[in-house]
C-alpha cells in the first residue's frame, strides 16, 4: 500500500493505514525530533503524540499535496513543544547583537555557499551531528524546517509562530555557528563573514 492510499484510508478510518504510514515513517520521525530534542526517550515520546496528532487531525491533510512534509511538521511543533514543557527553550528574540545584524542576513546569504551546503556535503556525520547539538532547540527547529524540510522563511514563520524577522535572526544564528563548528570540514574554502557596518545597523 502506497503512503497516499495509506492517507485516504486512515482518512476513512481504517487503522491499517495508520499502520502502514508508523512503518514507512516511525524512524524518521523519531530522527527528526531528536535533532530538536537532543533525547532519544523524548523523542520517541514526541513520535508517538504525533502518530496520535496523526490519526486525530488526518482530515487536515490535502491528498494533493506530499504526506511526509505535512507529518514531519507536526513531528517538528510537538519537539519544540515538548523542549518548552521541559523548560529548555531559548528565545529566538534573546541574544544582544540582534539589532545589529539583520541589515546583513540578506547579503550573508548571497554570499557563496551556506552551512546547508555542509550538511548536505559533510563526509564526518559525527561532526555534523556534534554541530546541530550545540545549537538552541528554537536554533535545530528552524534549521531542521528550513533544510531539512525545505520550507520557505514565510512557512516557517507559519509553523513557529513567529515574526519572519525573528526567523531570519535564527537561521542566521544557526548558520553562523554552523559554519564556525564546521570550518574543519572546509578549511580550504573558508569565505570572511559579513559584519554590518554602522549605516547598516537598524
């Protein structure tokens, strides 16, 4: 059975949908809360809320549109929601060079190649993963929807309810970091990162 056949069925409530779909995405679920969480009894909990989010909000879901972006989705909102409960979330707004930095997001972005580029590329995974452990989990969500999920800044602002001005400032946060732990990796290709001058400070 197909994932889309899988959806319809659920969406007719036949559980061996449900069933077919825990199978085909079960472990990447659990992956992906885990680069949010940094816990691996966590995030099989948050897995498992979100088969039942699953199940309970199936009528949402477009048969036009893929299943595994809409499902990861709600994976990503119950990891952010459960790093909140848990009192480890750190605000995105919370760091004192905000107002300084986001008159250069848009030129460090056109800038040659990103810490997506690195991800995606990088023969030491361990490195990697070692990398996405050192961010704040607001950081690794909106890192894991924007590369991961390949959502646009304006989705992302959708899914974590935030202003896109403050989703620039934490993706350019968790690009910055990303590109310091990963320097390493591409210490041959290493590019000078962009400081706003003081005309381009808000």
């Amino acid at each position: 059975m197909e994932v889309h056949q899988a959806a319809a069925r659920l969406k007719q409530g036949d559980v061996k949908g449900l069933e077919v779909l825990t199978r085909t995405y079960y472990l990447q679920a659990v992956r992906t809360a885990y680069l949010i969480v940094q816990d691996q009894a966590l995030a099989e909990d948050v897995t498992q809320t979100s088969l039942v989010n699953l199940f309970t909000k199936i009528e949402q879901f477009d048969e036009t549109r893929e299943f595994r972006p809409w499902f990861l989705r709600i994976v990503v909102n119950n990891a952010i929601s459960a790093c909140r409960k848990l009192e480890k979330n750190i605000s995105l707004d919370d760091d004192r060079e905000y107002s300084e930095t986001l008159a250069a997001l848009e030129r460090l972005s056109e800038n040659g190649r990103g810490p997506e580029d690195d991800y995606i590329s990088a023969e030491n995974r361990q490195v990697v993963w070692q990398a996405l452990e050192q961010l704040t989990p607001q950081q690794r969500a909106a890192v894991v929807l924007r590369y991961y999920l390949e959502l646009s800044e304006n989705e992302i602002e959708q899914e974590l309810k935030r202003p896109k001005s403050t989703i620039k400032w934490a993706l350019f946060s968790a690009r910055r970091k990303l590109r310091q732990l990963l320097k390493p990796l591409h210490s041959d290709d290493d590019q000078p990162e962009v400081v706003p001058t003081n005309k381009e400070r808000i």
